[in-house]
C-alpha cells in the first residue's frame, strides 16, 4: 500500500473529483436566524438523554457564519469539490409552500463562494433533516412528504439550476429508515419493525425520482443518491444466520440500487416479518428507476450479521448486525477494513454490469481522537493510514475497469455527530469547538499535497 501521496495522486484520471463532505445539521449551526423553520433534530434533541454529552447543533461549527473562512481552507488544499446538503427547514421552513429568500440566500452565496474559487458545488438535497411540520403530518411514512420534496427539489434548482452541476437526492435511504424510524436513536426517533418502516424507504426513493426530474426541469447536471453499503457475512453457516444475514444486505447493499437500476425491489426482501408493501402503487418504479448519472457510495466498515436474539430489538429487526474486526479501530469501534470497499464495488459491478452508473464515493474517512500538541499541530497518522488504505483500494478498482469518478472525505470539519454530540472527530480540519478556531490536521496536508500532485500530473 502506498501513503506517498504523489505516487496516489498519479494513479488517478485527469478528470476526478477530489473533495470533502458535511452535512447542515452538523455544521450550520444558526438554527433561529433567517426565518428558519424548526425541523426534527431539533424537536428531537430537546428531549433529555437524546445525545450523550447533552450537547446540540445549535451552533455546530457555525459554517452559516464562518463559510467563507471555510471556503478559502478548501480552496488552500486545492479541493475540486465541496459536497454539502440544504436544511430544508431554512429553505421551507414549514415543509412546503413559498421558499423563504433568507434561507435560499445563503446557498446563494455559498454556491457563488465555492464557484469563484474553482471548486465545484455539490448539493445534497436531503440528509438525515427535514421540517418537523412535515413529520406531524407522518413525515416518511407519508406518501404526500415524496411529493413536498419533489416541490423543495424544484424550488432549489429553479434558483441554483443555472450554477449547480452536481445533484445528489437523497443521503442513504436505508440509514434513514433504520436508525430514525427502526432504532429511534435518530430524529423523529420511532421504534418500528423493520416491515412496518418500509413504506419509509419506498417514499424516499419514490422522492428520489420525482425530484430529479425536478432538478432536471431546471439544470444541465450530473443527478443521483447514494447508498451507504457495507459488506457483510453470516455469522455462521447455521440457516438462521444464513437468513439473517440475506435480509440485512438486501435491505443495506441492493434494495436502494436494485429499485433506481432494475426496477424493483430485491426478493430477498419480500419475506421480511410482517412486511408492508401498501406504500407500493402502480408505476411507482418508473419514477424510482428515473435514470441517474451517478450513483453515490458511503463505506465505512464491514459487518458480521446473525439472527437476533429474544427480546425487544429483536422484534424490531429480524437481524442482529455487528461490527467485528481486529485493529486499528476508529473511536466509534469501527474496525478500519479497507478490503470492504473493494468488495462492495466489485459486487456493484458484478450485480448491475452495465447498469452501474459512474460510482462516487461520498463519504469515507473516520473518528479519532484528535488534539492540537503544544506547537499547535494536529497528527493524525491512523487517518492518513485509513484515507491512503481506501484510496490504493479505489485506485486498483479504477484499473480493474470500474467507472469512479470522485472521492469525498467524511468529513471536512470536526462537527455534531447526530446522538454523539461532539464527543467524535471526523474532520480533516480540526475545530475548537468553545472558540471555532480551525486548524488543520496532518491529514488535510497529505491532502493537499496528493491533489497538488495529482494536478501536476506528477
């Protein structure tokens, strides 16, 4: 494996995309200004015992105010590319009806900022957020919500359609439905059985499609959503495990691509206790299966997956998935297993030939624990380790043949990590969270110094 950075750089085409990614809950911050509409984080963290330090995105990173300091970092490391999602609540504040010019202002600018300095704007129109008003009215579970997207994602291309070339939908569909409609320990947090959620995913990816024909009314541009996929294998060969495990890697791995590439759902899905599939109406998958550009990858880490055992969680999930694995680890016990992505791009090239659109990876990066030393560095050593691991792995798929077109680090900045708080740092740009100094890590200069060569074609 290589960590040199100009020897990576050369290994990639002239035309990728290198960037970084975040997301507005967790960095924005500015959560009453400009008219912004309350939206369902922050209904859900007013309850106690929601995030572990007790903390909120009240001020997150305070990107609302400080993005053009942020603009010029990236701009600094040579990016090509800034993926960020919209708070739909500031946009809508109540989910729907007339935009509020405050909210749509502001990506206003940031969009201008990014463009004046060379770096390509990539809009997320959903991540994990959306108005809480939407959700009174059923939220996901709702088919209205996939229509009041398509109606958000029109607004949003009408204004940023003539600057914004790169479109994503929706973040990870499935870790949408699971962790906010499934295990609760996401905002709206409900406690459903993963049958009774699924009109969660189909509404999302029936959003999905509806809304790039939106963008596409009003844009020349790339469109897609992405998927977070993991690897994963049966915990053994007893046929429990077998089941288990064919039912959390269709859910996790096929079920969103299976229906935006082939027009259906994967049948491994049709046997889920107490499925409901009521949400599913007639022409339903040619709208999902609208054809996109590009098809967005988050990977992280691999799974081992058995049956559950008795209890609660059980009846929420016929599945018990769990993250095994040697070290090094990431602060969250992630194992660091950069074989993982291989093996999820092979097995999209393998399941789709020449269905696979050009792949994105959009999020990859990890937690640590990250201080400034007295001189005022930030070493990172393990993420420089993790990001080269996966980017030699991305490197040796794109000469085995497979379309990559870019690669976003998760994430830009240290941020509000959803029920952690700000007890994780994910960003290559380390931030002092009582005084929002930034300061960059050894690993956004490895960084910096791989594109610098990749442009130099050294």
């Amino acid at each position: 494996m290589s960590l040199d950075p100009a020897a990576l750089g050369a290994a990639f085409p002239r035309d990728f995309l290198w960037g970084v990614a975040t997301a507005a809950y967790q960095v924005e911050g500015a959560l009453t200004e400009d008219a912004r509409g309350e939206s369902i984080w922050d209904r859900y963290l007013r309850a106690p015992g929601r995030v572990i330090d007790g903390s909120d995105g009240s001020v997150a990173v305070d990107h609302y105010h400080r993005w053009r300091e942020d603009i010029a970092i990236m701009s600094g490391l040579g990016l090509g590319a800034y993926r960020f999602s919209l708070s739909w609540s500031r946009i809508q504040p109540s989910g729907k009806g007339p935009a509020n010019e405050a909210g749509l202002a502001f990506y206003d600018r940031l969009v201008d900022g990014l463009l004046e300095r060379g770096i390509d704007p990539v809009v997320t129109l959903l991540h994990s957020d959306m108005p809480a008003a939407l959700q009174d009215e059923g939220g996901w579970l709702a088919r209205d919500t996939s229509r009041h997207f398509a109606a958000f994602a029109d607004i949003v291309a009408r204004r940023l359609g003539d600057r914004v070339k790169s479109w994503f939908t929706v973040a990870e569909p499935y870790t949408v439905m699971r962790h906010s409609f499934v295990l609760g320990d996401h905002a709206p947090g409900l406690w459903l059985a993963t049958g009774a959620a699924l009109p969660v995913m189909h509404h999302l990816l029936l959003g999905h499609g509806l809304a790039t024909a939106a963008i596409r009314s009003h844009a020349q541009a790339r469109i897609g959503l992405t998927n977070h996929s993991s690897p994963t294998r049966p915990a053994s060969g007893a046929p429990a495990d077998v089941a288990a495990n064919a039912w959390f890697d269709a859910l996790r791995n096929h079920m969103v691509t299976d229906a935006i590439l082939l027009g259906h759902y994967p049948k491994e899905v049709e046997t889920l206790p107490g499925a409901d599939w009521s949400a599913i109406h007639a022409g339903d998958f040619d709208i999902i299966k609208t054809p996109v550009d590009w098809l967005g990858l988050t990977y992280f880490h691999p799974y081992v997956t058995g049956a559950p055992k008795t209890g609660e969680a059980a009846v929420r999930e016929p599945f018990e998935p769990l993250v095994t694995g040697g070290d090094p680890q990431t602060t969250m016990g992630w194992p660091i297993v950069p074989s993982g992505l291989g093996d999820i791009l092979t097995d999209l090239r393998a399941r789709y030939g020449d269905r696979l659109p050009p792949l994105v990876v959009t999020e990859n990066g990890c937690s640590l624990t990250d201080e400034i030393t007295a001189d005022g560095r930030v070493d990172d050593p393990l993420r420089i380790d993790f990001l080269a691991g996966h980017l030699n792995v991305i490197a040796d798929a794109l000469r085995a043949g497979i379309r990559i077109e870019g690669y976003f680090i998760w994430s830009f900045l240290d941020h509000f990590e959803w029920d952690l708080g700000y007890t994780t740092r994910w960003g290559i740009v380390h931030v002092d969270f009582p005084t929002q100094r930034r300061t960059l890590k050894a690993s956004a200069h490895w960084y910096g110094r791989l594109i610098e060569a990749w442009r130099s074609g050294v």
